[in-house]
C-alpha cells in the first residue's frame, strides 16, 4: 500500500517522541491520581482542564459541550435524570486535505469515588498498576504526543483532525453521542485509544454491538394472606421476563443476552407491586439490530398480558455492531504497513467488547479503534500499563497520521 521504510521527515517526528518517554510515563500517573469516574463530575472537570490545556497547545480550537439529557429508571422504576460531565472538542481544519481523522478518547474511568483503587503502584521495573493507566488515560497520553509530533513534521497541513474526548464513554457515550455523531460526519477516517485488546498489542478488529435495557413493571400491591389474588407480582413477571431473555442466546448468531439484576418489593406479605429488570443484549451483526428490538417488544407485551401488569422498555442500542469490512481492512492495513515501518507486528481479532470506535464505524468512517497503550485487567484494581508501550504506541499513531495527510484521496477509495 505503501513504503515500509522511514523517510527524514518521519524519522525526525518520532525521534522527538522517543525523547518523551519520562514525561509520557509522569503524566500518565499524575492523570491517573485524578479520580475521573464516570458519576464524579467535579474530577471529570479537572481532566477536562488538563486534557483541554495540552489540547489547545496543538493550535486548533478547543471547546468543552455540554451533554446531552439523559434519564433512566431508578430501583422503583421512576425516571430520574443522569448526570454526565462536559466534553471536549478540538479542531484543527487543513484546507483542501483529502482526508478528515476524528481521534477520540474518554476522561472517565469505571472507578468512582468510593472505590478502593485509587493509586497506582509499581508491578515490576516496565509495569504499573493503577486506575486509569491504559483504560484510557494513557491512551490519551499517547494520542496527545502523536499529535504533538504529527505538527511538528511537514505534513501537518494536509490533514484535518478532530478530537472528542469524552466523559461518559464507560457509560455509554449517552451524553456525548451527539457531539460524536457531528464530528463524525465530516469525518473520513476513527482513531479510538483503548488499550490494545491483549497485552501483546493485538488490535480490535470486528466488534459486537452492545444494547443496554431497563424494563420498568408496575402490578397492584395486595395483602399476600388475605387477598393475593387481587395482586399483581411485578417480581414474577420480570423474573419470567428475565428468562425468556436468557433464551435469546444464541438465537443469532454471534447473539448473547445477560439478565443482569432485578430490583423491587418489600416485606413478605405484600404482593409486589414494582419491579426494574435490567440486561445486556450483544449482537455481532447490524441487520440483528431491529430483529432484536421488535423481539423485545413482542416479549414485553406478551408478559404484560400474561402478568396483566404495565410493562414498560427502556434504552436501546448504544454501539451498533462494528463488522471487519472493506473500510475498515483498508485501515487496518495501513496502520500493519505503518507497524512494519517500525518493527511491529501488528495483528487484530475479533472481541465481543464495544466501544466509541462502533458508533464511528456506524457513521461511515474506517476505525481502528485500540491504538492506546499496551496493558490488560481493566475495568478491575488489577489494571496495568506496559510502560515502553506509551512511547511505542506514541510512534506508531504518529506516523499513521503523518501517512493519512500524504494521502491523496480519502482512505475509503484507496485501491478503488
């Protein structure tokens, strides 16, 4: 597709890099020591400030947006809004470029406030373990140093790039999707940096999507004695609904369904009258999508008339499925050729994981969407970061982009 050689130009940009990586590895543990979970809207704010202060010093515009509203059942199956924090959007246009590269990242972390993990620690002399530390504050790390070395080299006008970084990706970019879907728009190609889906740097290739529900069910309270059969069981309709669920694995391929919890009703001796059933659905793919919706329908209605209870379906689809095709093959395989240029073999799979990177593939643009650190156990106080990967992953997105900008037609038509 291209030389598999460094030419001057890239070679000075990355050796900058190369001398980055003390400063690359410090402000990872600093950002890290930031609490930014998802619901903490005060440490959301304070890594909006540092991320939009690197941010603006790449010459671009920044600007922080609100979020969308959003609101979901609580345990009683009320409505209650959901508060998210503030997003960031850089932009730098090159005119005339033939290619438009939306890089995106998240803020926030799954560790709240509360949480017991909160500071990092030292695994071994190229290991740390800590919150944050490659899902995804170093991945922005390394976003932020291969952007800085991609606008140091001569081709920093003959690309245009957009940057999200969002406070709400771990819940599902509900806040964030519109700013999402507007940059993606005029957008041709995803760069997302989530940590690499294993720790020897294999990349996400096809994705599943991921469909988050809550079904509210209100029955009638009775005496369980004197009167039970004047009640309604809310608890027994979304328990009959949560294993009809169950039985959607499988009805897809690729299709898995997770019961995930029910909450409602009280003392023993009334009947319950409110019930909130919440579930994941994971659909590999797009022509599932309305298959399973009209599914959840039907099911719904046909508990509500069985039950003779109010059943009501909240959420949706939030990532769309992302399938290996030929947008996304032709990325892939720049970025391998980008690998060879540095001594890296990349290779990629398949993962049942979600992410930003489908909501972009959704929207039309090739996206590759783990070019952050190397590391593993995210989402639990085992997280941890492979140190030398922040100057390597570093390198590898700056000399993507440096190879996007010398492209002279959009990446979806190369080899056309």
């Amino acid at each position: 597709m291209i030389e598999l050689d460094l030419d001057r130009d890239e070679a000075e940009a990355l050796a900058w890099i190369d001398s980055l990586g003390p400063a690359l590895l410090e402000r990872t543990l600093a950002w890290s020591a930031v609490n930014s979970g998802s619901a903490n809207l005060p440490g959301l704010e304070r890594m909006a400030e540092l991320i939009g202060a690197e941010l603006g010093s790449l010459g671009g515009t920044v600007t922080l947006h609100d979020p969308a509203p959003f609101a979901y059942p609580d345990a009683r199956g009320d409505l209650q809004p959901v508060e998210h924090g503030r997003n960031l959007h850089f932009r730098r246009d090159a005119p005339g470029a033939a290619n438009r590269v939306l890089l995106v990242g998240h803020m926030d972390t799954v560790f709240g406030v509360d949480h017991p993990f909160q500071t990092a620690r030292w695994i071994d002399a190229q290991t740390v373990c800590g919150p944050g530390v490659a899902d995804m504050k170093g991945g922005i790390v390394v976003m932020l140093a291969a952007l800085g070395a991609f606008y140091r080299s001569p081709h920093a006008d003959r690309l245009s790039v957009e940057v999200i970084v969002n406070a709400d990706e771990e819940v599902s970019s509900v806040g964030s999707a519109p700013l999402l879907a507007e940059s993606a728009q005029r957008c041709t190609v995803g760069l997302a940096y989530e940590p690499s889906a294993t720790p020897e740097g294999v990349l996400a290739g096809a994705r599943k999507g991921c469909a988050n529900f809550a079904v509210t069910v209100i029955g009638r309270a009775a005496h369980a004695g004197r009167n039970p059969q004047d009640g309604r069981n809310a608890i027994v309709a979304a328990a009959e609904l949560a294993g009809r669920i169950a039985l959607l694995n499988g009805a897809r391929p690729g299709l898995t369904a997770n019961p995930s919890r029910i909450d409602g009703g009280g003392p023993e001796n009334i009947v319950p009258d409110r019930a909130v059933l919440r579930f994941n659905l994971r659909l590999a793919d797009p022509a599932d999508q309305q298959w399973a919706l009209d599914t959840l329908h039907a099911l719904t209605a046909e508990i509500a008339e069985r039950h003779d209870v109010e059943v009501t379906l909240h959420g949706g689809i939030q990532r769309p499925p992302k399938p290996f095709d030929a947008r996304q093959r032709r990325l892939f395989e720049l970025v391998r050729d980008c690998g060879t240029a540095l001594d890296l073999d990349i290779v990629w799979q398949a993962t049942g994981g979600a992410c930003d990177g489908n909501n972009l593939a959704a929207h039309g643009l090739a996206v590759v969407d783990t070019l952050g650190v190397r590391g593993g156990a995210i989402h639990s106080d085992r997280e941890f970061l492979i140190v030398p990967s922040l100057v390597e992953r570093a390198k590898l997105s700056a000399l993507l982009l440096m190879r996007l900008a010398r492209l002279n037609s959009p990446l979806s038509t190369l080899g056309e």
